[in-house]
C-alpha cells in the first residue's frame, strides 16, 4: 500500500520529519554514544527527538486493517507476500515469538527505515553507473541476456556476477549508512590472532 507522499505531494502524517528530526539525533550520538545519557536519556529534562508516534500510528492501523480483512475474507492477495503477509504467516506458526507487538515492531522497520537504506543503496549504484557507461552497458547487457522474472527473483538475481560487483562497489564507495559505528577496544589495545 501506498504512503500517499507522492499522490499528494505532502508529508503524510509527518513521517518523513519524524524520520528526519531523529536521524539528526543518532548521527552526533552514534559517534559519542555517551551523549544519549545527558539528552534523550536524561532523567530530569528530556532533550532528543519526539517518540516516533506517527509511524507508530501508521503501522498499527495498518496491521489493524490487514488483520479486519484478512478476517472478513476481503483480503485482495498480492502476485506476491508483502512483508506485512510475511510477518503474519510467521504469527500462525510462531505466536509465542511473533505476537501483534512485534508485528507493529518489525513493520515500524520497514515504515521509518527501509526508505532511507533503500535509497542510500540505490542512489550510488545510479550514480556511479550514469558516470560510467561502459559499466551501465555491461550491466545491461548482463540484465538482458538473463532475461528475468517481473519481479525479478532472488534466486535469479544473486546468479549475476557483474550485478553483484556493481552494488559492491557502489556500497563499498557510498555506504548506506554513512555514520561510523561506535568501536570499544579494550584499554590496552585490540589484537587480531596473528598478533598484529
């Protein structure tokens, strides 16, 4: 199902500020980790980004439709299982792991973070290929003479060498996520097996 962002040109439920304003916050605090403790953690005045109440909202009223159809036998199945099909599946075989908690909670992954990764993977591999064409005919040429699926599948996909060191590369110049991840090494240093 569709956000609506693009068919009405706006900010639906202010999503994409909410997912913005916190993104503003963990870049500093990734780096000095500490730092949740003085603001967002802080016990006496709170200074971070707002709960993510929109996406929340958004992701259960979501799952609360999916379920009400899929209980009226209304449910219009997909060529293929969304994640929200997924999820529910893993639900009628897992309910002691997968209740409607944690259903809200890996789709709220989805809702507040896919769009963002997903584009930060995309956006270099588009990049890099428009810098170099030889590279984007090569590629094509790859695409074409494999002659996937619509949707393409995974088990086709993964089978194509110059399409696999294209997103490599393109990641391994442009990580998705640009922030460095926090590194604890012990006070007297970090040594690897060989002894470096």
């Amino acid at each position: 199902e569709h956000y609506g962002f693009i068919e009405e040109e706006r900010d639906v439920q202010g999503m994409i500020k909410e997912s913005t304003d916190g993104l503003r916050y963990f870049a500093p605090v990734s780096q000095a980790p500490w730092l949740d403790n003085w603001l967002d953690k802080n016990p006496i005045y709170r200074i971070g980004p707002k709960p993510l109440v929109n996406g929340l909202l958004y992701t259960a009223a979501r799952l609360a439709d999916y379920q009400k159809r899929l209980a009226e036998g209304t449910l219009a199945r997909a060529k293929v299982d969304t994640f929200i099909d997924k999820y529910h599946g893993l639900r009628d075989v897992h309910p002691d792991v997968a209740d409607s908690n944690q259903l809200v909670k890996w789709l709220m992954l989805n809702v507040l973070a896919g769009g963002d990764s997903t584009a930060g993977a995309l956006r270099p591999i588009v990049y890099h290929l428009g810098k170099c064409p030889e590279a984007q005919m090569r590629l094509q040429s790859e695409l074409k003479t494999t002659r996937l699926s619509v949707p393409a599948q995974w088990k086709d996909i993964h089978k194509l060498p110059y399409l696999d060191a294209v997103i490599r590369e393109a990641t391994r110049l442009n990580p998705a996520v640009g922030l460095m991840f926090e590194r604890e090494v012990p006070t007297a240093g970090f040594h690897l097996p060989d002894g470096r």
